[in-house]
C-alpha cells in the first residue's frame, strides 16, 4: 500500500463508522465506475475509430467550420 493512502486510511478511521461507511461507499463506486468507463472504452477503440476517420474526411472536404471563428 502507498504511503498517502496509509496515511488517508488512517484519517478515516478516526472517522464515526457513518462517516467512514459514507466514504468507503463513494470509493467503491468510484473505482467500479472508472473500472466500468475503462472497459467501454476499450471496447469501442474502433467505433471511436471509424467517427475520427469519418470526421477527420470530412474536415478535408470541406465540410467543417471552426467552433470558434476568432478569439
């Protein structure tokens, strides 16, 4: 284990058991919903893939306009 999460572990355990349920509760959603975000986005490499390609076609076409005209 990393020093720095040694060291936030050891804060949350002076936590009350709500407060550190409420926090480990938040740490497990987000760790599953990165886990969830990463594997999606692994799995659609060439979808993501395909729409560049697609995007960058029509950019050399022509068929784009700048987001922003001027700053």
């Amino acid at each position: 284990m990393s020093r720095v999460l040694e060291v936030a572990l050891a804060e949350v355990a002076k936590l009350p058991p709500g407060e550190q349920d409420a926090l480990g509760a938040l740490l497990l959603e987000e760790m599953w919903t990165e886990g969830r975000w990463s594997g999606c986005f692994a799995a659609s490499q060439n979808t993501l893939k395909e729409l560049a390609d697609v995007a960058l076609a029509e950019h050399r076409a022509g068929k784009t306009k700048p987001l922003i005209d001027s700053l």
